[in-house]
C-alpha cells in the first residue's frame, strides 16, 4: 500500500470557498471601519477650526474664512477624504459654516458641517 501525501483538488477547494466566505464577510466591515476612522479625524479638525473660529472672533468681532485661520488646503490628516470650506456670514450676528464636502473613497459616506451655534450635520454621523 502507498502512502498518500498532499491534499486532494476537493480539499484545496473547499479551504478556497471557506476563505472567500470570510473574506466577503469581513472586508466590507473593514471598510467601514476605516470610514469611520477618517471621520472622526475630520471631525476632530472641525471642532479645532471651531475653536479657533471663537478666539478670532473674540479679538476681532467677525469670524474668519479658512484662510485667515491658517487653512489653505485641509490638514494632511483628512486631505486625501476632505476638502475644507469655511464660510463666515456677517450681519448681526455674524455665523460661520465650517463644510468638509468628502471626496474619492470617503465620498459614499457624506459630507460634514458644523455652524457657529453648534449645529452638526447630518446628525447621524456625530
């Protein structure tokens, strides 16, 4: 009698289904999870340029746009997902609408804003 070594083309395949099965289950969710990760960075940015927005109009009675912040493109962290737009309104008061309009992979997840009352939208993705 021989001795068989190897593994039979029915054993290959069936690693080879049960391998896609996880991957299919699992990469999606990945995904998702690396979104979320951008997101959250962009949103920490939003409340920092928030901030800033505060001091600026504390010594200057008017808000800024992202330049006079410092902003001349995105911070690094959320460029490649984010492109930056603040809008300051003037009038009595004045307000300010900090927009991060998502861009190339991050797009399917949304855009951003945040105004000078604290209003975040869309809320569900706060």
């Amino acid at each position: 009698m021989k001795i068989q070594k190897g593994f039979t083309l029915i054993e290959v395949m069936v690693v080879v289904v049960i391998v896609a099965i996880l991957a299919s289950l699992a990469i999606p969710g990945y995904r998702e999870y690396v979104k979320r990760g951008h997101r959250r960075a962009a949103q920490a940015v939003m409340m920092e340029i928030a901030s800033q927005q505060h001091q600026y109009f504390a010594a200057n009675r008017a808000y800024a746009d992202e330049t006079e912040l410092g902003y001349t493109s995105p911070p690094p962290e959320i460029a490649d997902y984010y492109t930056l737009t603040v809008t300051p309104t003037p009038g009595s008061p004045p307000t300010f609408l900090i927009t991060l309009t998502a861009t190339g992979s991050q797009a399917s997840d949304g855009n951003l804003s945040l105004n000078s009352q604290g209003v975040k939208t869309p809320a569900n993705k706060w």
